[in-house]
C-alpha cells in the first residue's frame, strides 16, 4: 500500500460536481468539470457562446473573465471568475475552420484556471477511458440533478463518440456541452459532452412532424482518453500521487538512491514525509511506520510540486540534499519549479494585476526572454505561466551555481510595470524561490537590473498613442479601410465597416477624423503613430501622400505631413513562423542593433544567407532600383528585419536614404515624417519619397483577414 494517500471522489454513486457557465445576460451557456485542484474543463464553444463571440471562433480569449456558478443542494450558489488557461479551438480534421452546419469537429477544449481566492472548490472525480457499452449520465449545466439524461456509448472512435440516450426521461440538448460524461461502473468522468443531433427542421427552423426514420437521443463527446492527448502536452492535467512510476526510469533510482542518503534514519524520514504530505496537501500513511526511499521517490516523481516542497524542507538545514534532490528532479519531466505554496502566492499576485499589465504579459515575455522560440501559440497569461515554469534557467554559469529561471526573470520585467508596493511583494516572493532553489542573490539581482532597464527603455515607446489602419484594395481607385486606436492598452475597433469603399482623400479624412477622437496622455508630448497595415503587393502604396482637403478646406491634410506613418505586413512576418523568435530579438536591440545596407542587387538566396543569422540587424536599408528592390524589401520583412526603408521613386543613390543614414533607429518614424514634410515645401531638394516598414514586437496587431486569415496577432 501506497504510504501518501491521493485526495479523490469518495466512492459510491457520488457524481462529479457540474459547474454552470453563464453567460453576460445570466443564461446558461454549458458546463464544466473540475479535473485539477484550480482547474476546470469544458467545451471552447461553450466558453465563445459565454463571451457572445461566434461559436467556433478560433481566437483566444485572452484575459476576459468567464462566470462560472456552483450549486450545493439549496443553498445560494457560489459565483466564480476564471481565466481559460489554455486553449484548443474547434478545427476540422485537416486543421481547417469549423462551419455552422458540421456535424463533427476535433479539439473544442478550454480549461479553465481558478483564482488564488476561489474558496473551497469540490473534489476531483476519478477520470477513466471510455469504452463501448458503457452506461453512462449526463447532466444540464445548471447543475441541476433531476437533468440527468441516461445513455450508452453506442460507437467509440479516435476522437469522438456516439452516444444513444434512453426513450424516456431526459434529453441531451442545448446547455449539456461541457458537462460531464459520468459512468457509474468505473466512478469516474470517461468524456465531455460536445453537441447533440437535434431533429430535423423546416425551412423556417421549426421542427418537422416526426417520423420513425428520424435519428433520435444521439449526441456525441470526447472521450477521456482524447482529452488526454490533447492536453498532455501542454502539462494542465492533475497527477494524482498515486500514479505508477516507472522503476526502470533512471530518475527513479537517482531519487531512490538520494533519498536513501539523505534520510537515512526511519524516524527522520518520516518526520520528513508528513511535513511534505502536508505541504502537498495529500493523505499520510502509517504515524509509525515511514515510507522507504522507493515509495518515497515515487511520490516525488509522481506528484508534480513534491520536488519542490521537499527541497523547501532540505534547504535550510541540509542545502547539499536540497540540492540533489532538484538535480534528481530534473531528470523527470513530472516535477514543475515552484511548490504548492509559492505557486498560490504567485497566483495571487497575477490575480492581483491589473487588466493592463494583464493584456502585456506575452511583450513581457519576449522582452524577458528574447531568444527562446518555443512559446505557446497563445496570448493566454495562464498558459504562459504553465509553461514557464519547465523552461531552463538563463544566463552563463561559470562556476556551476544555479541559473535564473524563466519564470522568476518574466516575473522580474512584468513587476516593473506594477506599483511600487506591489512590485516588493512579487520581488520578496522571487526572493524566496530563489533561495530555495539555491540561486545566487548576485545572479537574480542582475536579472532585476535588465527588467528595470527594459522599463526604462520601453516606457517612450509604449506610451505612445497608435493609429491602426488596415488598406484594402477595391478596384480602380478605390479602398476598404478598417481602423483601431491604441493607446497603450492594445487595440480598439474604431470602424469595422468592410464593405463601402473610399477614394484617397475620402480615405484620408476618415483617418484624420480617428486622429481627431484619440486622446494622448497629459505627459505625451509626440503625435500619434499611423500604422498602415497592408498586403506584400501594397507596400509602395502611397499611403503617405493621401490628402484629406476637399477644395474649400483651410488645410490639405496630408498624411504622411500631419502624423509619422509606417507600413507593416502581417502577411509577410507570418509566412515563416520559424523567424517570429528572430524578429523579437532583433526588436528588443532596437536602440543598439545594427543597419545592413543593400546598395546593389542582390539575389535572393545571397540577402539570406547574410541575414538569417544576423540577430543584431534590426535595420535595413534598400537602396537598389525597383525590380530588385520589391523582392528585397520582401525577403527582409519574411526573416523577421523589424525596421526597413526604402525609397519608391529612386533615380540613382536615394537621398532619403542619405538623409537617414545618421538618425538613430527608434527616431525613424518622426524624421521620416519631417522629410515628407520638406519634400512637400521644397521637392527639388528633397527628391525622395520614403517608405518605413515598422513591425513593433511589443504592440499588439489586431486580428486581420489578409492571405491567412486564421492567423492571430
């Protein structure tokens, strides 16, 4: 017998406790199921039908709350707001968008993270594969128990399975998604309900006279066992402690053997285990009897916050242990950073963040950590903190100490943006991880040093007010436009109109009028940026030049005069993600990287092979004519060059470019500005016409319907 005791579903007919999912109105969206200590699972369409977005829409929901409601007997239920931590959205099966109408989809998961205040959630039921045959129930979102709707598992395949409801009592219908699939037999949830086949409808939507040939009572779930795939990899399912360890695995006998010499006397060893069964907030065994070193290892590789308790245990009085306890660990892909109780009070902390510092949390990341190309597809902050926590440590390590790891170095650059009482509470918190962990004072307050000189430098940057305005062609002179403001938070839809079309100058008034509405801050002394975001066969577009004025108008108007205007494609930086990890470390060496000139034609397999490894060029400048310069200009914005300018009516050397050629790089967007502004006074001595491609790593894009219109900011 197992000597720690895992905390579960007592046994019986006991069923799992179903959360209702409401929606902003209070309706019933669908439901949910716990299936960790703070987590809970449920249908991504459940969560989209919560947000009032589009049922099968793909994006993250980032930092917006969803409610959940608990219901216990008659008493008043108990309200929550969760975050989804991570994301799977509906796809077809060849990865392709879900559509009204289809009647299967893969993926359709979220899991929802709990706060660090959610009180006393109910237990977690036992999970076990599904299987044909099985009897099974399921249950309203309301959470209801007369709800429940008896079926069997008609039909079991890789990723989904059909399940056939009794003739009598309930139905599965609208509300079920989400809820759980219970099977009495096993005592454990074996599925999530995800739709139901509804009768079939008239023109009008009602519902025909019914018919023997009809299909009735079928819906269909994921099995458990998919769940799993899906969500394994990405580390969110609860371990329980008594999951079977491997005796082969080499990390198993190193642990074995640590223990066995760390804590060689019975009575030590047991005092040691109920201090760590405690802390990991799981059942003990015998008060007299202590677990051996074999059961004792198996629950640290097991449970995944064991390793980091018992090393919180160890340090202060044998740091040496401590220390061989973590490098045993970390031969296991179980163990994650930070103990149960650190992880609490971090989740308290973020929970604590404001929305803003919230919504920066991926430019914090990238800013922390520049060079790691692995990051969640995600801007979801719960999901960025899971996966932090099994990242390395950085930095050089001379002398063998422990290095800074990831999460405590993106903690250190997101309390900079936090106010000061705030930010010692997350640097004491940081401190004490570090000293448990064994890491130099030395080497996390360097880390400190690079977070607040990050602030510094991006302070400028990010106060200023943007202008988004996405440029669509419509045929002879014609343009879609669709704009959003930012003003330091992310961007707002201003207009979302796609379907009338304007001239230039109708094009540049409404522009105008949208810089009219912004508000910069009291302290911002610079005009907003007008980010123009155009396909790769539109960046020559004379955006710049557009003029508002109508023929009685005081002034003319003019663009690229009145405000500094860039182009970005988002077209061209997606195309190879492969190069996103390059850009981003380019953009955090903006003021110190390096200009690359090309001032002869160059063939496309050469430009790349001189930039692809060229992570301190931030800048390039194009100076060929304009067959080459096309392609050029192209292949820079592919590999991920943050900042390009080029001249459009070049004839000979560019003086646009010469003109620029001592500006510092973060200075661009205004002296390009002040250059229009000349050559609109004086063209013959200002020939050139410039054009600035700006691509801000730490800026949010909006999301856009270019070539790829599934892809995200």
């Amino acid at each position: 017998m197992e000597w720690f005791k895992a905390v579960s579903t007592p046994s019986g007919d006991t069923v799992p406790t179903v959360f209702s999912v409401r929606r902003a109105d209070g309706r019933i969206a669908g439901g949910a199921v716990m299936i960790g200590p703070e987590t809970a699972l449920t249908c991504a369409h459940v969560v989209n039908d919560a947000l009032g977005r589009s049922m099968f829409d793909p994006r993250t929901p980032g930092v917006e709350q969803i409610r959940l409601e608990l219901h216990r007997g008659f008493a008043a239920p108990e309200r929550h707001l969760v975050r989804v931590s991570h994301w799977i959205p509906p796809r077809g099966r060849d990865g392709s968008p879900v559509r009204d109408g289809d009647s299967a989809w893969l993926g359709d998961l979220a899991v929802l993270r709990f706060g660090g205040r959610s009180g006393t959630l109910p237990p977690v039921p036992d999970k076990a594969a599904m299987a044909v045959g099985q009897s099974v129930k399921a249950w309203h979102g309301s959470g209801d128990a007369s709800t429940f709707a008896r079926l069997v598992v008609a039909s079991l395949h890789d990723s989904l399975a059909y399940l056939d409801g009794e003739a009598t009592g309930m139905a599965i219908g609208p509300g079920y998604s989400g809820g759980p699939v219970w099977c009495r037999e096993e005592r454990a949830v074996v599925g999530l309900v995800v739709a139901h086949f509804m009768p079939p409808a008239d023109a009008s939507g009602l519902p025909l006279p019914y018919s023997p040939q009809h299909l009735i009572r079928r819906s269909w779930a994921v099995p458990w066992q998919r769940i799993e795939a899906e969500l394994r990899p990405s580390g969110v399912l609860h371990v329980a402690p008594s999951a079977p360890v491997d005796r082969d695995d080499p990390a198993f006998a190193l642990m074995a053997e640590v223990i066995d010499d760390i804590l060689p006397s019975p009575y030590g060893r047991g005092l040691c285990a109920r201090r760590l069964a405690r802390l990991c907030d799981v059942g003990q065994g015998s008060e007299i009897t202590p677990p051996d070193a074999e059961a004792f290892a198996s629950f640290l590789l097991s449970h995944p916050r064991a390793v980091a308790a018992l090393s919180g245990i160890l340090r202060r009085d044998d740091p040496a242990g401590a220390d061989r306890v973590l490098a045993a660990g970390s031969l296991s892909p179980v163990p994650k950073l930070l103990s149960p109780q650190e992880y609490t009070a971090l989740r308290k902390h973020v929970e604590a963040m404001d929305q803003s510092v919230l919504a920066r949390f991926p430019e914090v990341v990238r800013a922390a950590l520049p060079h790691r190309a692995a990051l969640p597809g995600t801007d979801s902050t719960e999901a960025l903190l899971d996966q932090l926590e099994s990242l390395p440590g950085d930095g050089s390590s001379a002398r063998g100490e422990p290095r800074v790891p990831a999460l405590l170095r993106v903690m250190e650059f997101a309390g900079t943006l936090l106010p000061a009482p705030r930010r010692a509470e997350l640097r004491l918190w940081a401190d004490g991880v570090a000293q448990r962990l064994g890491i130099a004072r030395e080497a996390l307050a360097e880390r400190r040093s690079d977070a607040q000189e990050w602030s510094r430098t991006v302070r400028a940057r990010s106060s200023r007010v943007r202008v988004l305005v996405q440029v669509t062609e419509a045929g002879r002179g014609r343009y879609r436009i669709r704009t959003w403001c930012d003003e330091g938070l992310g961007p707002r839809q201003v207009s979302s109109d796609s379907v009338t079309t304007y001239s230039a100058s109708a094009a540049a008034r409404e522009v105008l009028r949208v810089l009219d509405s912004v508000t910069p801050a009291d302290d911002e002394e610079r005009s907003p940026l007008v980010e123009v975001l155009v396909d790769r066969s539109n960046l020559n577009l004379p955006v710049d030049e557009w003029e508002a004025g109508r023929p009685d108008d005081l002034l003319p108007g003019t663009l690229g005069v009145e405000v500094p205007l860039v182009v970005h494609c988002p077209e061209l930086l997606r195309r190879n993600r492969r190069f996103q990890s390059h850009w981003r470390s380019r953009w955090s060496r903006l003021e110190s990287g390096k200009t690359f000139v090309v001032s002869e034609p160059m063939d496309r397999d050469t430009l790349y092979a001189r930039l692809v490894n060229q992570l301190d060029t931030v800048r390039v400048s194009v100076d060929v004519p304009p067959g080459p310069r096309e392609s050029t200009v192209q292949v820079c914005l592919a590999l991920g060059i943050p900042v390009v300018v080029w001249d459009r009516v070049r004839d000979g050397a560019s003086d646009v470019l010469t003109c620029m050629t001592k500006v510092a790089t973060p200075d661009l967007p205004d002296e390009v500005r002040t250059y229009r502004a000349n050559a609109k006074a004086s063209p013959p001595e200002y020939p050139g016409r410039p054009v600035l491609a700006w691509a801000d790593a730490d800026r949010a894009v909006p999301r856009l319907h270019l070539t790829e219109p599934q892809e995200s900011a």
